[in-house]
C-alpha cells in the first residue's frame, strides 16, 4: 500500500512540474503573470469527466460540499493543487524509522 502512495505522491509531483512549466513558458511569452487555475486546467482536457464529478459530488455526499468547498480548489492554480497531493500521498506513504534501528546493541 506504501508503494501505491509513493508512486501517485510522484505522478502528482511529476504533473505539478509539468503544469508550473506550462505556467512560467506562457508567462515568460505574455510578459506577465500566468497561472492557470485547475478548473480550466481539467476542462480544457476532459469536460466529461469534470462534470461527471460535480455529478457524484453533489449526488453522493451533498451539494454544499460542491459549491463552496471543490469550487474553491478549481479556482487555485494547477501546480499549487497537484504538490498539495503530491505531499499528501506522500504523508499516507511515508514511513518512519524505528529508533531502534540507528544504534548498535
């Protein structure tokens, strides 16, 4: 389980990069600041699937949890959402060093 933590902690770190990339190109080119939300982010690449979502969302858990609580994440850059996952799958996965082991009996 550890490992499947690890490996989606390095997918989202490995998008995050891609995505703070994309960003610093297109601002280098516009001469300004760009950053792209996750909300467009995810409907320029899959419409069906965002709305699929907001469909679960509100169907299983509440539509409170939709509106104020997910919509606010759509709004935040991309690169910022995916390091906040990367380090959480990495949290879950991380493993901690029994202090027995760094000294010798």
């Amino acid at each position: 389980m550890r490992f499947l933590f690890r490996f989606l902690s390095m997918v989202c770190l490995v998008l995050a990069v891609i995505a703070g990339t994309v960003d610093s190109i297109q601002s280098v080119s516009a001469s300004d600041v760009v950053l792209t939300s996750f909300g467009s982010a995810w409907l320029d690449l899959s419409p069906v699937t965002l709305m699929y979502v907001e469909e679960m969302v509100e169907h299983y858990l509440h539509p409170w949890a939709w509106n104020p609580a997910l919509s606010w994440v759509l709004f935040q850059p991309t690169f910022v959402v995916f390091l906040v996952l990367a380090l959480a799958f990495w949290m879950v996965g991380y493993r901690r060093e029994n202090a027995d082991e760094g000294f010798a009996v």
